[in-house]
C-alpha cells in the first residue's frame, strides 16, 4: 500500500497494522483480531483464510476488481466486500488510450527502426482513432472513463453491459452485443473476471466480428484466450492488440501450452505488451488509498 494509507486510517479512529510482507499463515493466526483486512492482488480470501475472522466486518481491496475474494463466504460470516475501483480508473483509461496510440501509429517499431539507421516512412504510415466505432464491453468505473477519453478523440463509442440499463451519456451510447458485432473498430474489455466472463473472448468471439478489429485488454487476462488471440492476429481478424493482463502472468511458470502461445506473441509487430500497470500511476496509488477510507467512513462511521 502507499504510506499514504496510515494517517488516513488514523484520521477516521482506525489503528493500521501495515504488514507488508506477511504470508498466509501467519494472517490466518491473527486475523481474529482484526475488525478490518485491506488487501492488494496477493492475498486470496477464501474459508480457510476466514475461519478465525470472528470479529471482521470489513475487506477491502485496493484496486479494482474482487475475483480474488469469495464474496459468498464473507457475505455468510457478515463481512462487508468493498473495492476502490473508482481509484485508477483515469490511469486505465489514459493508458488504454496510450497503447492504441502506439499501436495504431506504429510508434514502436518505427523508434527501434530509428535507432537501427533506418528511415521508413511509408512503411509506418498509422491510422487515426478520429471516426472510428470503439465497442466497450463493461461500462462500471474504467469503461465510462476510458469512453470519456475516446470522445475526445472523436470515436463513436458503443458500450454493453449485461447488468445496466438506460446509460447512455454524452460519450457512449448504449448498445447490443449484436451491434457491437457489426460496428465495431475497436474492442475494449472493462469487465470483471468471473464464472461468466471466464475465457469470454475465443475464436467463435472474436469471428463474429463484421470488422477486422484492433483488440484491447486491461481487465483480467483469464477473460480472454490467448490462443484466439494468436489466431485472430494470423487470420487478419485481429489487426493489432493491446495487452496490459495475460492469462497467466507469472512469466517464468507458463506451461508448456501457455509459452508456446506466449512466444508466437511476442514475436509479432501487431501486439504491444504492459505488466498489468493500466491502473497503475503515482497519482492512483495516493487515490485508490482515498476512495478506501471515503468507503470505509461511508459504511461505518
């Protein structure tokens, strides 16, 4: 966490116990001290984690998404789930908007051609975002921003979401699955990694794209099939993708499947690659710290 944290919690009557660098077990001994557990993407809180949380009344995670909270077994023991979702949601989209840029202007390759004494300009020809169709799959804290920036570039933005109705706004506009189908340039995933959503996007997915499509993913890497992706890219469906998340992302683990597909991406011009660092600035560290201790105070004080 950011120091920051501390004298916030201080400030709302709460006494921080900052420990870093504690393992499971060792959380698992003392959590039933604890009224409150705020956790980062390491901790993953299940029964076996809870058992001794007799007095815990709230978790919250410092970031978006929740996947790695039973939600169900700390609904049972009465412990309310929180994230900060709304903490990185300007760093996702200026980044989102940072890699298409780059992408669809091939700024990467034309620097490392630069660099070799090569001077191509035809080759690195780009394209414009102005007046393309961008589909938005989720439309909670990171869609409704990244749509807001997209606007500003002069895209038309459809945006789907399975458990919202009635939010058009002045940057995106409502939208079927189906017209995101037909329309779209541009995909952008903002949703979170769930039963539903896992392994969403495979090649039935992606083909039923009318479009040849540029693909971007800074949600969760287990929505998307990295395999597909590799197709997508050879056929030509697939013009360019952006990917901040991977299925899995502990590099030197991969699977013998996992590298395979991992190396036939990396080997290509049309992908560029971030370390799950879409919602990950100086000025989110400090605010998704803000938005805990504003939800805290909410719920509690």
């Amino acid at each position: 966490m950011h120091v920051s944290l501390l004298p916030m919690l201080e400030k709302i009557g709460y006494v921080p116990d900052y420990q870093p660098k504690i393992q499971r077990q060792e959380i698992m001994d003392i959590l039933g001290n604890y009224e409150g557990m705020l956790i980062r993407s390491k901790t993953r809180v299940d029964d076996e984690l809870l058992k001794n949380a007799t007095q815990l009344k709230f978790i919250g995670r410092a970031g978006a998404g929740i996947d790695l909270i039973d939600e169900v077994v700390a609904e049972e023991r009465g412990i309310v789930v929180f994230a900060a979702n709304e903490g990185n949601r300007v760093a996702v989209a200026e980044h989102i908007i940072g890699m298409l840029l780059v992408l669809m202007n091939n700024l990467l390759i034309a620097d490392r051609q630069v660099r070799e004494g090569k001077w191509l300009r035809e080759e690195n020809r780009g394209y414009e975002l102005l007046g393309k169709t961008v589909g938005i799959i989720g439309y909670g804290n990171n869609g409704a921003e990244t749509a807001k920036r997209l606007s500003a570039f002069g895209c038309k933005v459809l945006a789907y979401d399975k458990y919202k109705v009635g939010f058009s706004d002045a940057y995106a506009t409502e939208a079927t699955m189906k017209e995101i189908f037909d329309k779209a340039d541009i995909l952008s995933l903002h949703i979170p990694l769930t039963k539903e959503t896992f392994q969403l996007v495979n090649s039935n997915f992606l083909n039923s794209f009318a479009n040849d499509i540029y693909f971007v993913n800074a949600s969760r890497g287990e929505v998307v099939v990295l395999e597909a992706i590799v197709e997508g890219l050879n056929s030509g469906k697939i013009k360019g993708a952006c990917l901040d998340v991977l299925e899995n992302e502990k590099l030197s683990q991969l699977n013998q499947k996992q590298k395979e597909t991992f190396d036939q991406l990396i080997k290509s011009d049309k992908v560029i690659f971030s370390p799950h660092i879409a919602g990950w600035t100086h000025e989110s560290y400090v605010r998704i710290n803000e938005v805990l201790i504003e939800k805290i105070e909410k719920l509690f004080n």
